[in-house]
C-alpha cells in the first residue's frame, strides 16, 4: 500500500483490502487484484534494482486520515 497514485501499475491486492477491511470498510475481497512480489534477483540482475524515490512530479498524495478526533473545545 502506498499513499501514492500514479497511474497504471498500482494494483488494489487482497492484502491491501484485508487492511481497509480491518479499519472498518466495507470490502469484497474476491475483487482484489492479483499481484506478486517481484523476482529480486532477476531485477538485479538486470541493473534494474534502483532505490525507490516518491513521484512527487506525477500522481497524487493523499492526506492522513485522523484516526481520533480532537479534544472538544469549551
């Protein structure tokens, strides 16, 4: 799961929705998406193993959601 959206590419897993399911959401786990992890070595191998940098040029970065709300004020 990553706080940003860039376009194709970014596939809604099962673990990604399990996830939202357990902070309360409504899910339907049979539409995840299927994903697999990357073989490593063979990325490497390639020289395509590059440190990951957030695409702050492209995309959207979605805000923090509160988790609790603020103390009420008299």
């Amino acid at each position: 799961m990553s706080p940003f959206i860039s376009g194709a590419g970014d596939p809604l897993s099962r673990m990604t929705a399990a996830g939202l399911g357990d902070m309360g959401y409504q899910v339907d786990l049979e539409g995840a998406e299927p994903y697999a992890l990357p073989d490593l070595l063979q990325v490497a191998g390639e020289g395509a193993l590059v440190p990951h940098t957030a695409p702050l040029d492209d995309g959207l970065l979605l805000p923090a959601v509160p988790t609790r709300l603020p103390a009420a004020t008299p």
